[in-house]
C-alpha cells in the first residue's frame, strides 16, 4: 500500500514521535530499537503500510463516534490526516519530540487527548484491566509533548468497545523520556546503532542491510570476539537439537498413552492427538503428466543468506 500522510509525517520529523515510544522503551512487540534505528537512518526501508494499519487508520473516526456515544463529550477532529491543529512538538526534555493527536475533548477536568484504536477479539484480555503496555508508552509520551493531565485511550476490540483514562504518569514519562534521550542522542545523532536481540524484526532489518553475499573467505584470527561468539552459536544450536528430541521423546511417551484416543484431560492440561488431513500439490506428478513448460512459466527464484558455524579442521 503507498504510504500514509502520517507515514510521511513521520518520516520527515528528525525527532521522536508518539508511535516510536514503545519501540525505544523495549515494549514494542512488532519493533525492535535496532530496527527502528536502521528505519529512521534509511539504512533499512521504512515499514509498508499494511491492511491492519490501513483499517486502523480508516476506523478512527468511527472509534471517535463511539467514544462521543458512551460518554456525551464532544470531540475535535483533524480536518485533513496531518492538521497542525494537533501536532504538537517540544524539546523540554532535552531533544525533539512530536506527538500527532486523533482527536480533543473536553471533560471535567479540562482539555484531553483521545487515542483511537482497533483490535482483534483475541486481544481482548490485553485490554481488560488497562491499556496495553506499548499503548501506553505512546499516550504517556503524548501527554509529556501536550502538556494534558490526561488522555482516553478509546478501542473496538472485535466487536465491543473499550476505553480507559490515562492519566499523566511523571515517573513513567521520567523514565520514558529518558530512554528517548539516550537513543536520540547516543544513536540517531552519533549515527551509533543500538545493540542487537533475537527479535524477528532485527533479523529483517539486518537481512534487508546485507541480501546478498559475495565470494570472499576472510581470516580474522586475531579477534577472540567473533571466535566467542562463533562458538556460543554453535553451543547454542546443539542446545536447541538435544531439546527437540528431548521434547520428541516426551511427545512420544504421551502417544503410547493416548493410543487411538483423540483426547484427553488431565487434572490441569488438555492432549489432544487427532488425525488432520492435508491435501498438498505433487509437483513430482504434475511434470511427470507432461506439464513441464507449464510449471516453468510459474516458477520463481528467492534467495537467502542461511548462517552456519563448523569447526575449522586443522
């Protein structure tokens, strides 16, 4: 999908945004900091607007009405998708930051900000009691930039409606602007990126930094780091085989107990064991009927970069 004003809103803002804040705190389970880095340098692509995101931003408007309906307060709304009616900036905590609003209310207690949001009936439970913590990394991050004593986070979690009051947190936003801070200062304008994790969206941010490699063997025998490192890899994946089989063996244990029982319940677990049926394209018999060219026409070519670790043999 092409991108959203908001998308290029963000893009062009050389300081920290709301949507960042989770990201930079290590809350945000779709973002890593060495992602976010490699995006906001232009080392990495930016994220393409998916149909998730899409709908969120269309369903806004309708989250907003809901949130007029169940609580009789009026609402302003942006005019257009980026109104500088409600994009505030502010460098009081030592470096930009910005902060896009969905829309201002007015209740008792003053001026508001509402963060309208959609999620999936599954999520229902992250929604019960509170606001999802990466949501509210971003609303306290709002509420540093506007100023405001408190926020609504308004949501359609499936199809119910769900809202909470947000109130300014000092120590939370403290804590938070701190570690905006560090990465503005230390990161974006060092140009030093941060450490790296196990996080799928590291692993694609440095795949989409280096695709392709080329036909080259170094020898680095004089850097102990990479031997560590090497060798903590190799320990690590032997790891991870002896508990797949010690799992497959476990596994193997509840079969013999099941037999041809579909099911079971223990006192605190449900094992189930049930026939499932696939069907699959033989691609092997599909040419061997003479549709060869055919399958050709179709075929595509992709590449990956497996990492492997063996022992160098003296």
């Amino acid at each position: 999908m092409p991108k959203s004003a908001v998308q290029r809103l963000h893009e062009d803002f050389s300081g920290i945004t709301a949507s960042k804040a989770a990201t930079i705190a290590g809350v945000n389970p779709y973002q890593s900091p060495f992602a976010l880095y490699q995006e906001m340098t232009g080392e990495a692509p930016p994220r393409e607007q998916t149909f998730p995101m899409w709908l969120g931003t269309q369903m806004e408007g309708i989250v907003i009405r809901a949130f007029t309906k169940e609580t009789g307060l009026k609402c302003r709304r942006p005019h257009r998708a980026v109104d500088p009616n409600f994009w505030f900036v502010t460098e009081e905590y030592g470096f930009p930051m910005g902060a896009l609003l969905d829309a201002i209310t007015i209740d008792s207690s003053g001026e508001a900000g509402i963060e309208a949001k959609t999620a999936s009936a599954f999520l229902a439970g992250d929604w019960e009691d509170d606001v999802p913590v990466h949501y509210m990394m971003q609303i306290q991050h709002q509420l540093a930039v506007t100023g405001f004593d408190h926020f609504y986070a308004a949501a359609i979690v499936g199809n119910k409606y769900v809202q909470h009051m947000v109130k300014r947190d000092d120590d939370l936003i403290a804590m938070l602007t701190d570690k905006e801070r560090k990465f503005y200062w230390e990161h974006l304008v060092a140009g030093v990126p941060p450490d790296v994790d196990g996080e799928d969206s590291t692993t694609a941010a440095i795949r989409s930094l280096f695709p392709r490699s080329e036909p080259e063997v170094s020898e680095v025998n004089d850097d102990p780091e990479i031997e560590r490192l090497a060798m903590t890899y190799q320990s690590q994946g032997k790891t991870i085989e002896k508990l797949k089989k010690e799992r497959e063996e476990t596994g193997n244990r509840l079969k013999l107990i099941l037999e041809t029982r579909e099911s079971l319940v223990s006192r605190s677990r449900k094992i189930s064991w049930k026939t499932q049926t696939a069907s699959r394209f033989d691609l092997k018999a599909f040419r061997a009927a003479g549709w060869d060219k055919l399958v050709d026409m179709y075929m595509t070519e992709s590449e990956t970069r497996p990492l492997k670790v063996t022992e160098v043999k003296s």
